[in-house]
C-alpha cells in the first residue's frame, strides 16, 4: 500500500494494482481515518444504540442484528471525497488535506442488514427527516475533540440504500476497515459510511458533527478558509460521474494499453471515452466490468501508432448522457473534494 499518513492511517494500493480486482481484497482495500484507529472491541459485548425520534429506543448486538433481520449481500463502491485532490493539488496548493491519488476509491460485496429494516421495526416518527451516524473514533478538529459522525436523509434509508455491514468480500471486517460494524451508502461518497458505528440517532435535522457541517461541502475555486460561508452549500452526498486511467503501457512500437475505471452514483455508466488529440475526436473503450449502478465499472482501450508524449484524456459517460467537467481549473475548491474533472496523463 502506499502509505498517506501513519499515525493516523490513510493508505491506498497503487492505481496498477487497484483495477486487478473488480471486487478489492481487504487487504488492497483504501483507508481512509480522521483520527487513531479505535482499540478493537470486544464482539459479544459490543452494542449499536438506536435512539431520537423512534417509538422505542433499542440497543442491538452483533448477533441480535443478525438474528432479527434479513441478511442482506450487495457489491458497492466506496470513494473518498477526496479521492484525485493531488492533481487537483498540482493546480493550485490545498494545505493540510491528504494528497490522494485517483486510488482513494475500492470496492466490495459487503453483507449486514437494511438500516431501513430496524427503523420499521422500531417504528419512527413521522417527524424524522435525518439519520444520524456516530462512531466510536475520536479526532481533532479546530483544537477540539470530536467523534466521527454524518448523517443521510430519511429518504435514502427508507428506499434500502443504507447497509449496516459486518463483512466484506465474505470476511469479517479488519478494525481499519470499520469492525465489528460499519454503514455503506449505495451511491454516496464514503464519508457518510461511518465505520466503527456506536449510536444511530433518527433527527428532525442534520447532524451537527462537524465532519457533516465543517467539512465535505464543496465551495467555489474563489473561495479560501477565510471567506468560507460553512452554513451555505450543502454537504457532500452523491458521487458525481468520474473516470480515471490507472494503468498505462506503451510498447517501443507505439501499442498502447489502458485501463481504468468509471462509477456514477445514482446511475450506470453508459460509455468511457478516451482521446489522444485534446478532446477534438473521441474513441470508446471497452467496458470489462459488470455494470452495477453505484458501482465501479472497468474499462480497457488498446491504440497502435501512439507516440510517447502523447497526451491521453479519459471521460465517462451514463445512460442520462451527462459526462465529466473538461478542466481541473472548473472544479478546483480549497479543501479539494469532488474532483471529477476530465483524468489527462501523459505517455
Ligand atoms: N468512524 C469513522 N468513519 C469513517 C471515517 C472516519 O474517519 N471515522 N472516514 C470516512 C471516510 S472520509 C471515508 S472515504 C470512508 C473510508 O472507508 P475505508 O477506510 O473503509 O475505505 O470511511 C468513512 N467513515
Ligand atoms: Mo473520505
């Protein structure tokens, strides 16, 4: 892996290794974390509380979740807001962010039981708009001890697209991967996906944690730390459309091999394209993958006659024909989320 941060971990494979597998091993699978990972749990004492606007507030352990709910197994996606920030970095500095490569992304089939699911069993309040999320870590923020924590409208759990996770790929989860229980949202950018999940709080509101309102909100390039409105764009959710090239070979003949990814969350991804000439004519790749909405699809492109030098440009399409913006300038903003600009590299 290679290694972003350590004391606090952050780590992704390289992008080579990254598209071997359409289903990432654990061991390959990105690490994202905002503070010390938490010393492990005990399983048969662990307990997730449910509590806020519900008819009755209840403690569940591991084995109760999975004995009064429906197992449930789905292959999703998920990637890091910050997900390609150095490119965005190259363009103009982002401090005190984790320079992610375009590897910051992993994919699994994860098994745990329906959010939704636990909520009809307990019964809600109608006035219940948001679903908290807290977990056990603790990070520092502004000089300030917080928990991790986020929240996901009412709307997105009753739909069945928030799971509460125990394994992945058939394995118990590893602690830096959010053991013994961890939530995965269909569709959304990974730090909605609170690992380590302790409380789950049905609000009338949003969570006030402050990696829901004092982080992960997109702002205009013009826009600094200092003129920040934080109570004005709203947080991250959806992944927009991105495509990114993670390995490239060129014979000394000019043949050249290219692979990659693509993923859109609340749709499918149509085609990916590549160009050679600056976007003035466009190729389309092969799609390797299954394609699953909210999931990562792979895509290959061989040419002959390129040569060395030449600049490669990749973009991704889905079945409502929106595409990826052209240029890194349009969406470069301070703290460096959301980057799904065109992915251009140089042979
Ligand atoms: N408790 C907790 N949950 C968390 C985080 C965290 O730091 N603490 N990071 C989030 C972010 S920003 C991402 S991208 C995903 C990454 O999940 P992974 O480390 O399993 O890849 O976890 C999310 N859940
Ligand atoms: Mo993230």
């Amino acid at each position: 892996m290679i290694i972003f941060q350590k004391d606090i971990l952050n780590c992704t494979p390289t992008p080579e290794e990254l598209t071997e597998n359409f289903l990432t091993p654990q061991s390959r699978f990105f690490v994202r974390s905002h503070g010390i990972l938490p010393s492990s749990f005990t399983e048969s004492t662990y307990r997730v509380s449910v509590s806020g606007l519900v008819s009755s507030e209840a403690h569940f352990t591991l084995e109760e979740l999975q004995q009064n709910f429906e197992t449930v197994e789905q292959i999703l996606t998920i990637q890091c807001a910050g997900n390609r920030r150095a490119e965005l970095n190259d363009l103009k500095t982002i401090p005190e962010e984790v320079l992610w490569n375009n590897a910051a992304i992993s994919t699994a089939r994860w098994t745990g039981v329906r959010l939704k699911d636990i909520l009809v069993a307990l019964g809600m309040d109608e006035s219940a708009k948001h679903l908290e999320f807290l977990g056990a870590d603790i990070a520092t923020r502004e000089n300030k001890e917080t928990p991790f924590g986020a929240s996901v409208p009412i709307e997105k759990v009753l739909a069945g697209d928030v799971l509460l996770a125990l394994a992945l790929n058939g394995e118990p989860l590893t602690l830096a991967h959010g053991a013994p229980l961890r939530v995965v949202i269909a569709g959304y950018y990974g730090a909605r996906s609170v690992k380590w999940l302790s409380h789950i709080i049905a609000r009338h509101d949003e969570s006030p944690n402050f990696f829901q309102q004092r982080s992960y909100k997109v702002f205009e390039p013009t826009v600094n730390y200092k003129t920040a409105d934080w109570s004005r764009p709203s947080a991250i959710s959806v992944m927009p459309i991105n495509s990114t090239i993670t390995y490239v070979e060129r014979t000394s003949s000019g043949e050249v091999t290219l692979k990659g990814y693509a993923i859109v969350g609340d749709d499918t991804i149509q085609a990916v394209e590549v160009s050679f000439d600056e976007g003035n004519s466009w190729h389309n790749a092969t799609l390797t993958s299954e394609v699953i909405k909210s999931v990562w699809v792979f895509w290959e492109y061989r040419a002959s006659g390129i040569t060395q030098g030449t600049s490669v440009i990749v973009r991704a399409k889905d079945s409502q024909n929106r595409t990826q913006p052209a240029t890194l300038e349009e969406v470069w903003n301070f703290k460096g989320y959301q980057n799904n600009a065109y992915h251009r590299m140089t042979l």
